[in-house]
C-alpha cells in the first residue's frame, strides 16, 4: 500500500508542478487509482517531466490527436492495452474533448470534471475497455452508469457500431449535457446524431430498462454492494464491470452465464468515486 501510495503522490507532484493545480492536490490523492497488475510490475504510465510540460501547452492550445497516440503506444508499453481494437478506439476517441481546460488531458490520472467527482484515469478507461472487449462486439448493446464526461460512453458506441446500442447515465444534468457537446466533437458523433448512442439524466442505481437486457455493463462509480437491477438488466451470457466497497474497493467482473447463474471475481483494487445519491454527492460527504 505504501508503495502505491508513493507513486501516487509522485505523480501528483509532477501533475502539480506542471499545472499549477494547488487546490487539487487532496483530490487527486483521495481519487488515485491504480491497479494490481501495474502496481506489481510496473511504474506509474507517466509522462516524463518535460513531456507533461509540453503536453499541458499543448492541452491549451486544444486537442492534439497525436498526443492521444502518444498515450496509447505507453498504455502498451506497460501492458494495459493488449487489444488492437480497444488501442484503435482509444486512438479515435480524442481524450482532451473531454477533459476539462487546464488539466494535461493525456496524463494517467483521474481528474476533477466537478460536482466532486472525476473522470477517471486512462489506465482504468482501457481496463474496462479491454474487460468488456468481448461483450462490446458490433451490434452488442452496453450500458455506462455514472456516465460523466462520457468519454467511455463514447468509446463503447464505437465498439458496437451503428448496429447496436449504447446508453449512458448520469445523474448530474450538467454533466449530461456537457458529456453530449464532448461526444459530438468527435469520433462518435454520428452514433449519437442517429440515436445507437444516447446519454440519459438518472439514477443509475436503477440502470435504464429501455434498452435492456445488455451485453455489457459498465459502473463508473464504487457501489457498496452490487444492485439488483444491473444485475436484472444483464444478459444471459452478458458481463458487468463494477467497482465494488467503501473505503476498500474491488472491481469485480461479473459474468451471467446462459442459464442466469452469476459468476463473480475481482479483478483489481481501486479507488472510484462513490455511486450514490445526488444529493449526498453535491455535499461532498
Ligand atoms: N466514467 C466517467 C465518470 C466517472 S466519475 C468518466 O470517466 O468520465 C463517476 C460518475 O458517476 C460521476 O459523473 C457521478 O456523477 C456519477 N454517479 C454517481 N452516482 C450516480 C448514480 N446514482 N447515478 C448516476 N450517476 C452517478
């Protein structure tokens, strides 16, 4: 534990030192999350200090798809991404359309988007990607819970293409609306314009019945325990993706199999955002 609490710290220093972010620094040490795997193996996926300089220059400048590549060949450097399709999806998706101004969009860690919480760090995004890759086959229908920036969301629908289905949600209106004018700058936008890819305002606790049952399930926030509804709204043969505890989190991955019998394992530790109720989240609590 100490040891990733180090490299956390570490990389905040460095994210602090080249954004000038003071007011961030609880935050992001509350928020880091890094998985098992990496931590065992290997170092933080970082930018070096001079590349995070020049990456935060570039992040007000605007996008630079090729800093968003840059991101990925180190996300395979370090072994999180091992699919192809999933690093095409990551490359076609422009992180810094969803990341707010002022953050290094390409830097591996959670960053804040408001209404206290954050988008999650590339590392995690790829993990559920790579997770879910199997369930995310064109013409698949997915479910994104806790949707904010709708960076993943995005990411999905391009997984499963016109033919299938894609739908994000968020309990925070604002982030709703901006998560749709972030996807409609980019690769995904015509998925959303012809309605395989929605964005909804909601408790995600409840999932979304419309367009159940899914093939896959992503939470974006740590749940206490697993709810009902996600697991009724999954697919026989379908896998949900879930953080899982309070203080101690699991991201369990969840399979139905095709008589309804559920298997469940964790996957990695990690730190999320709570899934909860609007309310308790706008007080910070
Ligand atoms: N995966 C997203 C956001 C992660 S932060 C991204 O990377 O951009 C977790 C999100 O879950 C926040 O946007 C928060 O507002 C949302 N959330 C928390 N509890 C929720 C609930 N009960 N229903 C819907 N959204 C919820």
């Amino acid at each position: 534990m100490e040891g990733i609490f180090f490299r956390g710290l570490w990389t905040t220093v460095i994210l602090i030192i080249f954004t000038g972010a003071h007011c961030n620094l609880c935050n992001d040490i509350q928020l880091y999350t890094f998985p098992k795997a990496l931590d065992s193996r290997t170092q933080p996926i970082a930018a070096t200090s001079v590349e995070a300089g020049q990456l935060f220059e570039r992040s007000r400048a605007g996008s630079d798809i090729y800093k968003n590549k840059a991101m990925v060949e180190r996300l395979k450097t370090y072994g999180v991404i091992t699919s192809e399709k999933v690093a095409n999806v990551i490359e076609s998706i422009d992180r810094a359309l969803f990341v707010p101004d002022g953050n290094v969009p390409y830097y591996d860690s959670p960053m804040p988007i408001g209404y206290n919480v954050t988008i999650s760090a590339p590392h995690m995004h790829a993990t559920c990607l790579q997770l879910l890759e199997e369930n995310l086959q064109p013409g698949m229908h997915a479910l994104d819970v806790g949707s904010g920036t709708g960076y993943l969301t995005a990411c999905f629908a391009l997984m499963v293409g016109p033919q299938g289905c894609v739908v994000g949600v968020e309990h925070i209106p604002e982030l709703v609306s901006s998560s749709i004018q972030n996807i409609q700058k980019g690769a995904a936008a015509p998925l959303l314009k012809e309605g395989s890819l929605s964005v909804h305002v909601g408790d995600g606790r409840l999932g979304w019945p419309e367009h159940a049952p899914y093939d896959a399930i992503h939470v974006g926030a740590a749940a206490p325990k697993i709810p009902q509804a996600l697991i009724d709204q999954l697919k026989p043969g379908g896998r949900m993706v879930i953080p899982v505890g309070t203080i101690s989190q699991e991201l369990k991955v969840i399979d139905k199999d095709l008589d309804g019998s559920l298997s469940v394992r964790d996957e990695i530790s990690v730190r999320y955002v709570p899934l909860t109720s609007r309310e308790v989240q706008l007080q910070g609590v």
